[in-house]
C-alpha cells in the first residue's frame, strides 16, 4: 500500500474507500507552457509555476503532454516527476508514444483522455466502451507500476459501468458541459447528470475526480458532488495570475476547496 508525502489531502492509502474523502486542488499547470512556447524561449517555467502552486494550497500538479506538444514537452514532465510534493497526474491521449514516456516518468497518476489534433482544448469525455480491452490491459499494466489510472469520462452512466469493466481506479467526471450551459435549467440539469455520475461511481467502488472548465464561481455546486476527491483546475486559475499573481490565484481556489472540506 502507498502513502504519498506529506502534502494536504493526499495522505491516504489509495486504496482508502471509506467515509467522506477531502477534496483536494490539484492545479493544471499546461497554459504557463502555453505562453513559453508563444516565444518558444523558457519564460514563464511551469516547473516554477508547479512550485508556487504546491506552496498556496496546491495539493498536486496536473498536465496534458499532448501529441503535439502545444504547451508542456517530454522535459518539463521528466523535471516534474523529481519535483512535484504532492500529486503528480499526468494527463494523456490513447497514443503508444505518450504511453511510452509514462512508462518511463511514472507519474502518480495517470488520467486518459481523448485528444484530436484541430482542438482547443480536451472535448468530451474518452469513449471506453470503443477502447475497452485496451483500457483494462493498462489498467493491469500501470497499476502494477504503483500508479493509479483515471478515465475522462463524460457524466453518463453506461460509461461509468465500462469503467467498472476496465478496473479503473478513478474517473475524472468532465465537467463542460455543465460550465458552458447557457441557461440555468440547463446548468442545474447538468449538475444533477454530475451528481448522479458520481453517486453511482461510489456505488461501483470508483473514486471521482472532476474538472474542465471550472472557475471561482462556477466550482462551488461542482464541490458538492458526492464521494468527490479531486478537481483539476487549469485555465481559470492561469487566467487570474495574470491579474493577482500566480501564488494568489491558486490560494484563492485552495481556499473553496478547502472551505468545502470544513
Ligand atoms: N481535466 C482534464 C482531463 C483536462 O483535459 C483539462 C484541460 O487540459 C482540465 C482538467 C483542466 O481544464 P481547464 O483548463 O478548463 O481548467
């Protein structure tokens, strides 16, 4: 059984099933990697980024070592691994390339996504029906190597039962669909669609992370959410430094997770 350090939130067994988990900030650090490589030169260096996050409040660093490697490269996820404290999760597509260097870095963490090339940003959640058997093989794989798999998942209830199939420790609950609802029926449906996801994740032994397009206000219903652990939260946080410091804004939403924690 494994216990990470001593950082807040994240000192359970991670086999720990029992009572209400302590929600943890886990920060998505891939837009300081986006504004480097707009001048492609080292500044503004996520891995100081990373540390200014784990001293205000951060309980663990998340990033996306996309195919293309838009933002964050092969090094900074290497350099992370020696030091990030708290929760390393690194974030990644179905590719054998990515797979690769996760073999090698081994992160905390492993959170599977879908990822196309003409993107933005992550949409919609991994399709784990279509990639099953492939999903339970790495499962067993990283597992193995002491680190434990999410899926990205859309808040739907047959996928949550795939899941179940592949033996997936966690699901990230995507949570987009409820942040860009445009009117407050749809967001409050939405809402509930997390709820019930989630609630039937626990029934099924599945831990639940959640994330994607939360910010300081819209965060405070998604904290609500039964049986949650761990939200990951990039953009918006990125976003506010620009305005408050980087040290402020993780602070900022340290504090509502923590208050929900209270
Ligand atoms: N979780 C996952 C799986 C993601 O792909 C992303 C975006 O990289 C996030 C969380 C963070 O989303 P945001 O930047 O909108 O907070």
């Amino acid at each position: 059984m494994r216990f990470r350090k001593s950082c807040i939130g994240w000192m359970y067994p991670l086999e720990r099933k029992d009572a209400m988990p302590r929600k943890i900030l886990c920060v998505n650090i891939d837009h300081i990697a986006t504004i480097r490589e707009a001048r492609g030169g080292t500044e503004p260096d996520p891995i100081a980024g990373a540390r200014i996050c784990e001293q205000n409040g951060a309980a663990g660093i998340t990033v996306h070592l996309r195919e293309d490697r838009r933002h964050i490269q092969d090094r900074d996820v290497f350099t992370l691994r020696d030091i990030v404290i708290g929760k390393f999760n690194l974030e990644m597509a179905l590719s054998d390339d990515i797979i690769g260097i996760a073999r090698s870095v081994l992160p905390d963490q492993i959170t599977l996504v879908p990822e196309k090339r003409e993107e933005l940003t992550t949409e919609g959640g991994l399709n784990v029906m279509k990639n099953e058997s492939r999903l339970r093989d790495l499962v067993v794989e990283f597992r193995e190597k002491d680190v434990v798999v999410s899926l990205f998942i859309e808040p739907d209830l047959p996928t949550i039962d795939a899941t179940k199939r592949t033996g997936a420790d966690f699901i990230e609950i995507h949570t987009g669909s409820y942040c860009n609802a445009g009117s407050h029926e749809d967001r409050s449906r939405e809402l509930q669609r997390i709820y019930r996801a989630a609630e039937h994740a626990v029934s099924l032994g599945i831990r639940v992370n959640a994330g994607h397009g939360l910010n300081y206000t819209n965060v405070r219903d998604v904290l609500r959410t039964p049986g949650l652990e761990e939200l990951n939260i990039g953009h918006s946080i990125i976003a506010q430094s620009v305005f408050t410091g980087l040290a402020t804004a993780v602070r900022d939403m340290a504090i509502l997770v923590e208050e929900s924690n209270a």
